[in-house]
C-alpha cells in the first residue's frame, strides 16, 4: 500500500477541483490511500474579497510573513507518506499567506522531510517566481522536488486581470459583464488534469521518480511563456521595494496600500504592453541571453 498526502489550500474551490481531479485515478487505486489535509489559517481571508481587504494583504504576502494555522489531525502527522501532492495558488507574485504560513510552520518539516513532492499551482497566469519561492521552502523543510503542474488561466494577460478581479470581488465565477470568458483555469483543462495523477501513478508504485517531471512536460503540465516569467520578475523586484516601504511605515500605511494599487494598474494596462512591445523586438537576443536558461529552468524541478 502507497500512502499519498494531498496538501492544499482554496478559498474559491478551483484548487480544490485540481486536486481531486489530479489524485481522482490514486483514489481508485486499490494499492494507494489518499488522505487529503486542508490548511486552515486561525485568521481567515474574506471570500469573496473586499478590496480594501485583498490590497492590504500585499506586503505580509510579498513578503512570505506566516500567520498561525491551525494543526494537522494526529492520523496525519503520524503516518509515512511515500509522496506528497502540494498545491497552492499565488497571491502577489508569492505564495498565498495560507501556503506561507503552513511551510514555515513547525507541521512542515514532519509532512515533508525526506519525502518526494509534486507541487500543483493553480493560478491567473504568473507563476515562476512564486515555485522559485515555494520551492526553496520545500527545500527548507527536507522535502524532495520531483515534480510540477501549473496550471494557469490561458486567456491573455489583461483580459484575465479583468476576468479575476470580477470572481474576486463578486465570489462568483461567471462572465464578467456578461462579455469576457470565464474567469481562472477553465474547466475543461481542470477536469483534464486527471491525467496527470494517472502518469504519476507507476512513478509513485515504483519509488523512482527521476523523468517524472520529463513525462509531465510533455503532457502540458507547464506552458512556458517568456513574456510572463519576465514580467513576473521585473514586478519582483517592484513588488520588494513596495512592500518593504509598506511595511516600516505603518502610519502611512492606509496611504501607500492605495497608492500601490494605481501603481499595480498602471504597471498592467500601460507599462506591460510597451515591456512587451520591446522584448518582442529584442526576443532574437534575448533567446540566447535569457531565454532559453529560463525555460530549462522553470519546466524542471
């Protein structure tokens, strides 16, 4: 019998929908028990968002500082897992607070030292520098990376900032104004997903998870764009300076919040196309520069 943990976090229950389509094949698998651990924070976010809600949780998110959660049951803490499904979604550019505070939490390293990870991100479109993130505190924790899934809103950039802040706001998926597609990772490619749980299976009963990651690549488990891995890691560096000046000015703090926020639209709907607009002319150079080191990069683990 193979023992699979399926961490994860979902407000809107889009995460939630990937991981049960993901693992849907190891639950019929008479040879393989799924035990599923929702993280719960002690201070819980508001779904839908308000928006003076969603903008003031920016500088603790950027800045991956943890809140309290409450613990796993015992039965969890207690069992040998033989690999650990762990999805998360991205909130400003970094794993969301949930994600943050139960990796930098005391429950982590148990769950996760010297065991194999498939991480899963079910996200708008900007993922890359949030798995450099999430990565790095699976590392922390003794935990192994062998594998990636990142599943993203495939609609164009501003069409589906738009798209989201409706589901956000509204907390209900549906055409925003009754003209734009359907917002988050479509429904279509959720319940494909199931395929992915059905290539993990021989590498789980096996223990060998080494092309794992090749065989999910090749599936379209990662759609590599360069345009949204270089905007992600320009606003990295933006988002740093922000938050930091967010957070040693408290008083100001009411003040900053808002005036981030006409930055955050700005950056989208002005500074984006005319950054596209250059690195589309620079993209010969650039391939051989950057490009390519990225791309090996982010479709591996």
């Amino acid at each position: 019998m193979k023992n699979v943990l399926v961490v994860y976090f979902s407000q809107s229950g889009q995460l939630q929908e990937i991981a049960e389509s993901i693992c849907g094949p190891m639950l019929a698998d008479p040879e393989i028990n799924v035990d599923f651990y929702e993280i719960r924070m002690v201070h819980s976010f508001p779904f839908p968002w308000t928006g003076s809600a969603f903008f003031n949780t920016f500088p603790e998110t950027f800045q991956q500082i943890p809140e309290e959660i409450h613990p796993p049951a015992s039965s969890i803490l207690e069992k040998e897992y033989d690999l650990v499904l762990f999805h998360y979604q991205v909130w400003y550019l970094s794993p969301s607070i949930p994600i943050n505070s139960f990796l930098k939490s005391k429950y982590a390293a148990p769950l996760l030292k010297g065991r194999p990870v498939i991480t899963v991100s079910g996200t708008r479109n900007m993922w890359a520098k949030a798995q450099d993130k999430v990565k790095k505190l699976i590392l922390s924790n003794g935990g192994r990376l062998v594998g990636n899934i990142a599943l993203t809103d495939r609609h164009p950039n501003l069409i589906s900032v738009i798209t989201i802040v409706d589901w956000l706001f509204s907390g209900v998926k549906r055409k925003a104004f009754r003209i734009f597609p359907m917002p988050g990772v479509a429904e279509e490619e959720i319940k494909n997903s199931v395929k992915f749980g059905r290539i993990i299976i021989p590498y789980l009963k096996n223990g060998n998870f080494e092309t794992l990651q090749n065989d999910l690549v090749e599936n379209g488990a990662i759609k590599f764009k360069f345009f949204l891995v270089s905007m992600d890691q320009k606003a990295n560096r933006m988002f740093d300076l922000w938050s930091k000046l967010i957070l040693k000015n408290p008083k100001r703090r009411k003040t900053l919040v808002n005036m981030f926020k006409y930055y955050v639209i700005f950056a989208l709907y002005v500074l984006s196309p005319i950054v596209f607009v250059v690195e589309l002319i620079l993209y010969p150079l650039l391939y051989f520069i950057k490009i390519r080191k990225d791309r090996a990069h982010y479709l591996g683990v």
